[in-house]
C-alpha cells in the first residue's frame, strides 16, 4: 500500500466520520465545526487528485468564509432545545423509508459496479490542476457557459436588491 | 443563440429603464416592445441570421424543436404582460426589476430550450429558478409570499443539489457533460450494462426534473407555492416556465432511455399515474380557485409527461401544442382571477351577469384546460394520446389518462356553473376596454387553434 492509498483512506474516513458528527452533534456550533472538518478532508482529496487550484479555493470559499457566515448565524439564532421542532413519528418514519430506498438503489448499483474497479483517478500529471491549465479550459472549451453564468449571477443581483429595497 | 443574448440584454435594458422613468406604465410599454424585439430575434435565428456570431464549442445544439418553442414562450410571455401588465405595476414598488427578472427568465428558458449537455441545463435551470424565488416574494408585505418564496427557495436549492449529485455522478463515469455517452455496452436482460454511476445520474436528475415540472410525488411545494405567491407570478410561473421546463425535461431523455431499460416505462408511468391521481382528486375538494389552478397545473403536468413517455415525433409535437394551449388558456385564467376581489368559487357568482364578455372568455379558457372539442386543449391531449397509442402496448394508461380527463371536468365546470347558474354579486377591480378586448381575441385564438391545430404545428417545420 503505497503513501496516496494510505492518505485517501484516511482521508475518506476523517470525510465520512466528520460528516456523520455534523449530523449526530446535539449543539449547532458543533455540527459546524465538524462540517469545517469535512472540507477540510475534502480538499486533501482534491490534493491527492491533482487539483490544487481548487484545493486552496475550497478551503478559503467554503471553510473560510461561509462557515463563518453559518456560525454568525447560528449563535445568533440563539437555538436551544425548547425551540427546537417537535417532529411527528410519522415524518421520521416517512424520512426513514425514503431515506433506506435511496440508499437501496445506490447499493444495488454499486453492486453491478464491476467495470469500475480497475478504473482509478487521473493522477499521472501533476500540473493538470494548476490555474494557468483551469483558466485555459475556461476561456476555450468552457468560455460559453463561463459567460452565461454572469447571467445568473446579474439575476440574483438584481433579485437581493428588490428584496432588499424598502 | 440570439434569445438568449437579447433577452440578456433587455434585462439590463429594463433595469436602466427603472432609472431613466418612475412612471411603471413606461416600464410596461418598454417590456412589451422588448419582448416584440426578443421575439423578432429569435425568428430571424430560425432564418439564420444572428446578432453575433458566436463559436459555442458544442455546448449548445439549437435544432428546430427548441427554437419554436423559444418563439411559443416569447409569445406566450407578450400575450401575458398585454394582459397582466397593470397588474403587475400594483404588485409593488420595482416594477422595472420585475420585468428584467422576467426577461431574465426567458433567458433561462432560451438555453434550456437549446441546451447540450448537462452543463448548459444545469446553468439554464439555475437562470430560470432564480429569478423565480424572487418573484415569488415580490409582495414583501404579505406573509404568505414570504413564506412561499422561502420555502420554494429551501426546495428548490434542495432538488438543485440532487440533480448536481446526479450529474457529478454521470460526469464521473463518463468523463463528460452529455448523457448516454458512453452508450449500452452489452445488450439482454433487464438492466443494460451501462456505467453504473451513469444510472444512479440519470436517477437523480430525474427526479430533480419531476421536482422542477411539479410532477408526482415530488409536487409538495407547488400549491403553497401557486397559492402564496402574487397572482400575476403565479400565472408566469405555472405556464411558460413550467412548460420550458418540460421542454428540457423531453431533450435531456430523447436520445438517452435506452440507457435506462425497460425499467424506465415502469418508473415513467408510476410517476405519471400519480401525478394525475393527486393532482385531480385533490383539485376536486379545494374551496379557492386559486390553489384549485395550483393543483390543476400538477394534474396538466401528467398529461405533458406522456411526451416524455411515448418519444416519438408526435409527441414533440403534441408537447408543443399542449404548452401553447395550456399556457394561454392558464395566463387567460389567471388575468381574470388577480382582478376578482374574492379567489374562491362563491367569488365568481354571477359573472356572467355583470361581465358577460369576461365570462364567455373564461369559460373558453376553462374548456381548453379540460380538453373540450373545439378548443385549443381538445388537440393537445389528443395529440399526446395518440403519441402513447402509437408507441403500443400502453393502452391502459390511455385509458386511465381519458378517466382522469373526465374528473378535471368536475371542477374546471364548477367555476363555469358558479358564473352562469349561480346568483350573486361578482366583484372585481376596475377593468379597460383594452383588457376585455384583449381577452376576447385571447378566447378567439384558443378557438381557432382548437378548430385548425395546424395553423400552430405548419410552423414547426418552416
């Protein structure tokens, strides 16, 4: 077992442990804290994958700046037990099935997965996530939707400023 | 490519127009001579002509389907600010902003109408929505728009997420946007031997897709939804961008169910059995005629979801002629429905009294949506029909479409009975001789396509 297989399991396990406390956690501040460790073993996959750029993104976007946007809301909100949800039985159960047929279909197509086991990531060159290499797909292959996106951000632009308007 | 740069365009266009005039009947003027150039656009693109030449590097395939549809919906959404415009100057304070987030929805529409691969859906949905759950709240006073807009937000970021999974998934077996790339690798037996990634993909953009088109059993936010937001955006949102959606919803599967296996059909027309069972039963026993609409949306989006079921080339044709008799017939509706002062069926008591010309057009409107001979909704259905009977072997489902048909009469005609047959003193808000007109050539055009549905299909193929 080489160093790269050693660091993805572990990463994987930190991932989905991580995952499993932001949702076990009795205190919302944990639960952010924990999601925190989640992106943070997300990146180091991203790292083990090449892509670098996207790395260092992920850590300053989500990690950084949204997660403390998440907690600001979170401690001002305030949240205790007594204004927690009272959820009926039925909901949790109606969650339970539908929950268990979604992981159903996934485990029965995993599976059929044969042909997937001897495909791995694309690892070989090292510069394949660097940002002159993204920037360049970008404004070539991908230069239509990357400019269609601005689009979409105008829209929700002018969408804040009518909500926020008096 | 030219709608989906002019529409742009004109967004920003409006929001100057905000800037430049405070009188809202100027916002209105220029929205409607925009959406004249926006239509103009587009046909020229059919001849083509293009504003700019732009090298899309195959994200986009604008074949003929698409492109009409396009002209459908720029149509359908002048037809609607014609008759809907005053209306939406009372509904608050930024009618200019209003318009260009309209504007910015047909953008949305114009991609998903000529979108290839999953990149350009997932950007074109995303355009489409947003604006939406904007609009959805436009009335920043009333609690229920309030709650509407958050909850179709929360849900619709939810399904959003879902169809990201699903095309992370797909994006990971195949190492590409497009679906069905990788193709059936062995044919036999029940399931194909395709990527498996690639089906868990195709599942969970499904079900995103149902969850955009309101279909059964994902349709719980849409009459909340339909009934919390203004009326006026209501009517937008139940017609051209529900039909826009089912436009992307048929070219994202045309060419890839094969992948899918028989599986598919039974999976199909589960969720089309259901939509149409609670959309219809649940459509009977409502007391406003608002949320009765909301629910008759989901029952019509049963009937829109045979195209996707028979694929074939009548049912592209018959999903085109459903979204131009659905969307009038629902816009016609509804601009009568926001000038009642009461929204329930004892608010229409004695309509056809006081405003027998608003009447007739109603009740024409109310026809088309049952599917009575004569009417532009007759064809429609038929159309789609006749597309499941071609396919063979699903006649039952014919069937249990026609008896649900039959079901929506009950309570389509309970709106006409409480105008005709019911006394009482319907109020509604001021009215111009240019609504009534307008309604009037509104009904007229529904006859018409009812008595020659050619005259909407001859187009499709010029």
């Amino acid at each position: 077992m080489g160093t790269i297989q050693i660091l993805f399991y572990f990463l994987s396990a930190l991932a989905i442990f991580s995952a499993i406390m932001v949702l076990l956690s009795r205190n919302p501040v944990h639960s952010v804290l924990w999601l925190i460790a989640v992106f943070f073993a997300i990146s180091g996959h991203y790292v083990l994958l090449n892509a670098q750029f996207l790395a260092i993104v992920n850590l300053i976007v989500y990690a950084g700046a949204i997660m403390v946007l998440f907690l600001f809301v979170i401690m001002l909100m305030n949240l205790n037990a007594e204004t927690e949800p009272r959820k009926h039985i039925w909901m949790k159960l109606a969650g339970v099935v539908s929950g268990g047929c979604l992981l159903m279909m996934l485990i029965s197509l995993v599976r059929q997965a044969v042909e997937m086991g001897g495909k791995k990531a694309m690892m070989a060159e090292g510069n394949i996530g660097l940002i002159k290499n993204l920037g360049h797909a970008l404004f070539s292959d991908y230069v239509v939707p990357f400019e269609i996106t601005s689009v979409l951000f105008l829209s929700a632009m002018v969408g804040a400023v009518v909500i926020g308007k008096k | 490519m030219n709608a989906i740069i002019v529409s742009a365009l004109l967004g920003v266009v409006m929001m100057f127009t905000g800037i430049i005039s405070q009188k809202k009947s100027v916002h209105t003027a220029v929205a409607s001579v925009g959406l004249l150039l926006l239509l103009l656009a587009n046909l020229l693109n059919h001849y083509g002509l293009f504003v700019i030449h732009v090298d899309t590097r195959g994200m986009f395939n604008f074949e003929q389907f698409g492109m009409y549809f396009n002209s459908i919906a720029i149509f359908a959404t002048l037809v609607y600010v014609l008759l809907s415009g005053k209306t939406i100057e009372h509904t608050g304070v930024s009618t200019a902003d209003f318009y260009a987030l309209i504007f910015f929805v047909l953008c949305g529409v114009s991609i998903l109408s000529g979108f290839n691969g999953l990149l350009m859906l997932f950007l074109g949905i995303e355009i489409m929505t947003i604006p939406l759950y904007i609009l959805t709240g436009a009335d920043k006073r009333n609690l229920k728009s309030n709650e509407a807009s958050l909850k179709y937000f929360l849900m619709g970021s939810f399904s959003t997420g879902i169809m990201l999974m699903g095309i992370t998934l797909i994006y990971g077996a195949t190492g590409t946007f497009t679906m069905g790339e990788s193709n059936v690798i062995g044919s036999g037996g029940l399931i194909p031997k395709t990527s498996f990634l690639e089906i868990a993909g195709a599942i969970l953009i499904f079900v995103s897709m149902c969850f955009k088109v309101s279909a059964a059993p994902f349709h719980f936010w849409t009459p909340d939804v339909y009934d919390g937001a203004p009326g006026v955006f209501t009517s937008f949102m139940a017609t051209i961008v529900k039909a826009a959606g089912f436009i992307a919803f048929v070219r994202l599967y045309e060419n890839n169910t094969a992948m899918l296996g028989p599986t598919w059909r039974i999976l199909l027309s589960f969720v089309i059995i259901s939509t149409l069972l609670i959309g219809n039963i649940t459509a009977v026993f409502q007391q406003s005629v608002k949320r009765m609409l909301a629910y008759s949306s989901i029952a019509q989006a049963g009937f829109m979801l045979f195209a996707l079921y028979s694929a074939n080339d009548l049912a592209k044709e018959g999903i085109l002629l459903y979204s131009v008799a659905y969307s009038l017939a629902t816009i016609g509706i509804f601009a009568i429905l926001i000038k009642m002062k009461d929204y329930t069926f004892d608010g229409f008591n004695g309509l056809a009294k006081s405003q027998p010309l608003l009447a007739f057009a109603m009740a024409v409107c109310l026809l088309s949506l049952a599917g009575i001979p004569l009417t532009a909704g007759f064809f429609a259905k038929y159309y789609m029909l006749a597309s499941v009977v071609k396919t063979g072997g699903s006649l039952w489902l014919v069937v249990i479409a026609v008896l649900f048909a039959a079901v929506s009469a009950y309570y389509y005609f309970r709106v006409i009975q409480a105008m005709y047959f019911k006394d009482g003193e319907a109020e509604l808000m001021e009215l111009t001789p240019a609504f009534k007109t307008g309604m009037l050539a509104l009904a007229v055009l529904i006859i018409l396509v009812g008595i020659f549905p050619t005259i909407v299909l001859n187009f499709f193929y010029f």
